[in-house]
C-alpha cells in the first residue's frame, strides 16, 4: 500500500459531528448534518482520500476486508436506518405528512438528534481504528496452492455445517455452533464463486445445492439479516468475475428484499413463534402475506421501530445519566465473566440476563414482558462513559476488526483464506454491533478457533509455509 499517509485528514472524519453539534439547538438541521455526516465519511474513506486503499488488489477483490463490507452493514445500519424514525416523529408516514397541524414533540426531536450526533462520532471513531491500523499486504509466511484452494472451499462448507449441529447439540458449547455455521455458509458461497468462473460442474452443483439450503435456512430463522447477509455475500464474492450482471441483478434484487422482508418476518413469527404452525407452513403463510400485503405491521412501521434502534437508544439517553449513573468497565467486567464457557462453569450467569438488566432499569421494557431488546453496541458505550465512551469503544471496535483481519490474512496465506473465509465467517457478529457481553465473547472465542484452524490445516498440507 502506498506509504501517502496524511494525519490531518483524519480530523475530516469529525467535521460533520462538529458541525451537527455547533447547530445542536435546532434538532433538524442538526440531525440532517450528522446523518448526512456518516455518507460524507463513506465516502471520503471509501474513495482513498484519508487513507489510500490497499493496492495489492483491486477494490472489487479486497470487498470483504473491514473497510469495505463491515463499515458498510455495521456503519450504515447504526447510522442511516434512522431517516425513518426521524420522519416518523416529526409526522410523516411514507414520507407523507399525517396531520397539517402536527407539531412535534421537542423533547423527543432533541433525543433524537442528540442521538444521531453519537452515531455520527461512532462513525468516525470506528473508521479511525480501521484505518490507522490498516496495513496491507502483510508478508507472506503461509500460502496454499491455487489449485487446492477451490477444493479445501468446498470441504470446509461440507465439514462445517456438521461440526456446527454437534456443537449445537453439546452442552454449554452452543456458542461454537454460530460460529461453524456461519464458517460453513461463507466457505459455500465462496466456493460457489469460484467454481462458477472455473466450470468447475459437480464443485458449482454442489455449491449452489448447499447455499440455496442456507438460504432457506435464513427464510425460516425469522429474522431477516441472514437473508439480506445471504444474498449479500454471493453478491460481493461473484462481483469481481461478473460485475454488470451482479450490478443489474442484485441490487433490484437487494432493494426488493427491504421492502418484502418486513411484511414476511412479522407474518411469520406471528405464526411459527406462536406455536400455532410448523417452521415450513409459516414460511408459506408469510410468504403469501408479504406478497398480497396482508401483514398487521405496515413497512413504515417495521423501517421506523425495529430496522433502526434509535428509539430504544433515546429512551437509554433518557434515563443516563440523569436517573442512572454510567457503568464504567462494569459492562467490560460482566464480558470476562460471560467468556468462560458454560461447560466449565454451568452456574455461570445468563449472558442474555446480564444483559437486559440494564434493558430494564432504563425503562427500555417491562420486566414482565417476554419481549428481548439487546442494547447495540454503541448503546453500551455510551452507558459505559457517554461521548468519551462512545469514541474510546468505536475507536477499539475498529481498530480490533481491522488487527482481527490482518491477523487472519497473515496466518492464513493472503486475503482468500484470511479475510474473506475466515475472518468473514468466524467474526461476522462484528458485522452486527451488539451488547458488549456477546461481542467480546464471541470474538474472543472465535480467535482460539482461528488458531485452532490454522493449526489443522498446517497439519494436513493444505496450508505450507513459505
């Protein structure tokens, strides 16, 4: 990568939170900066401006590193879902004013630009530790040679899916499950992109027949992250080889599943997690909902309470510190104890329980309700410390992934097997931002399997050393 290295442009990264908080008595004008603030930081690290991009690769192959895919799902989601809570309280719906004689409420305006503003700075602290520590290419110890590389895809995706089910099935390891699972859907996809190009015809058969399982998989998991994640990955993997055709089809393709997927995921919890149907029938019963829009919840709904969590962040912002005192490292504290595994330690606390406490005390819901609200990631440093809280965690969150992706790249042989096999499939909850007890320990565990990876393919000739 070019050594063109610029520290002053980083401080670019902070305008649009200065701005918005210079303008922070007028709650819309504020909003929109620091909205519009987190596309203007897409697009000055996307383009190279702060820091050049790596160019041991092309762009449309280096996708999968964390400055690509990761800021785009976990910064764009934190960051730009909100647009429809905003228009939600200042009275629209469908972007349609509801009532001429609306007249927002100013306290809640506040919360969420107040709110927006941290999303803004998270931002630009998470993309500050992706790029300071963002040193490609790493020098090669490991490699695999070319023409296994498609093969060992394919038997990692076939391996995977099994060991994931025995870890399912075993007591206080469910944990390893997600991530063998996840390691196994990657693995397939990926092989699918390279058989493809390749004519590799029993690889592509039997590529294509274990992603399409995945992808029904995700249909009945009733949420709908894993479709988008699903269609999303093949996408980014297939895109270097068939650029325009990706480009016409996907992103219809993408489009259109935002606007069904609302009307088919709250049809089919209301069927399959009320016990009444089976997982399939569900599907089928949702599925017609979402085409003949006959789901109880309007997408404008789904788009303004539940694609974005904003308003679950200013009810958190409400209640701390001016009811509830900051955390500090408790929140840190709770995540070493929730990293020992259950197997070893079965009285070990619920993580789930560790973590709606807080959910609780700030009012978020009622302890007798049965409903699960995790706070995000950003919602937890702000509790650990508000504005300093939020830098320092979104700075680490950043600069870990990043550290995480060259590590993988390092011990693995390059960005094929580093980054976009393995860190894509054992760290992919990074990609999401949850509460701190499930990130730090899931990540955490991830790296031992990592290790563990490296060690089996070492053993096995798949991987030599240089």
């Amino acid at each position: 990568m070019r050594n063109t290295n610029k520290p002053e442009r980083y401080l670019a990264l902070y305008l649009p939170w200065l701005l918005a908080w210079v303008f922070s008595a007028d709650a819309t004008i504020s909003y929109f900066i620091a909205w519009l603030g987190s596309f203007f930081i897409f697009y000055i690290t996307l383009t190279g401006w702060v820091k050049p991009i790596p160019d041991d690769r092309n762009v449309s192959e280096q996708l999968m590193r964390p400055l690509f895919i990761m800021q785009i799902i976990f910064a764009g989601f934190m960051c730009c879902t909100s647009i429809f809570y905003f228009f939600d309280v200042i009275g629209y719906s469908d972007f349609k004013k509801t009532n001429t004689f609306f007249l927002p409420d100013q306290s809640r305006l506040m919360l969420t630009a107040q709110c927006q503003r941290y999303y803004c700075l998270g931002h630009a602290a998470f993309v500050t530790g992706i790029l300071l520590f963002m040193k490609y290419p790493e020098k090669k110890k490991y490699y695999i040679e070319k023409d296994a590389l498609a093969n060992l895809l394919l038997k990692v995706a076939l391996i995977g899916f099994p060991v994931s089910i025995a870890f399912l099935k075993t007591p206080g390891l469910t944990q390893f499950a997600f991530q063998f699972s996840s390691l196994s859907f990657i693995a397939c996809t990926l092989a699918l992109a390279f058989a493809i190009p390749l004519q590799k015809s029993i690889n592509t058969i039997i590529c294509s027949i274990l992603y399409l399982f995945n992808l029904y998989q995700a249909f009945l998991s009733g949420f709908k992250e894993p479709i988008i994640i699903s269609l999303l990955v093949l996408a980014v993997f297939l895109y270097p080889n068939y650029k325009r055709i990706i480009t016409l089809i996907f992103v219809p393709l993408l489009f259109a599943a935002f606007i069904f997927l609302p009307a088919y995921v709250s049809s089919f919890r209301q069927n399959a997690w009320a016990g009444d149907v089976d997982a399939d029938e569900s599907s089928q019963i949702a599925l017609d909902a979402a085409l003949n829009n006959d789901s109880d919840e309007s997408n404008w709904t789904f788009f303004a309470y539940r694609l974005s969590e904003i308003d679950m962040f200013t009810t958190f912002v409400q209640s701390t510190p001016q009811n509830i005192d900051f955390y500090g490292t408790k929140l840190l504290q709770q995540s070493l104890i929730v990293i020992v595994p259950r197997v070893l330690w079965p009285q070990k606390p619920v993580t789930e329980e560790l973590v709606m406490e807080r959910v609780y005390d700030a009012g978020v819901v009622n302890r007798l309700s049965v409903v699960s609200a995790k706070p995000a990631f950003i919602v937890d440093a702000y509790l650990s410390g508000g504005l300093l809280g939020v830098f320092i965690s979104l700075f680490a969150y950043g600069a870990i992934a990043q550290l995480i992706s060259i590590k993988a790249e390092q011990l693995f042989g390059g960005y094929i097997l580093g980054t976009a096999l393995i860190f894509s499939g054992l760290f992919q909850i990074l990609w999401r931002g949850i509460s701190f007890e499930f990130i730090i320990n899931s990540v955490f565990w991830s790296f031992v399997t990592m290790l563990i990876l490296q060690r089996i393919l070492l053993a096995t000739k798949f991987l030599k050393r240089v």
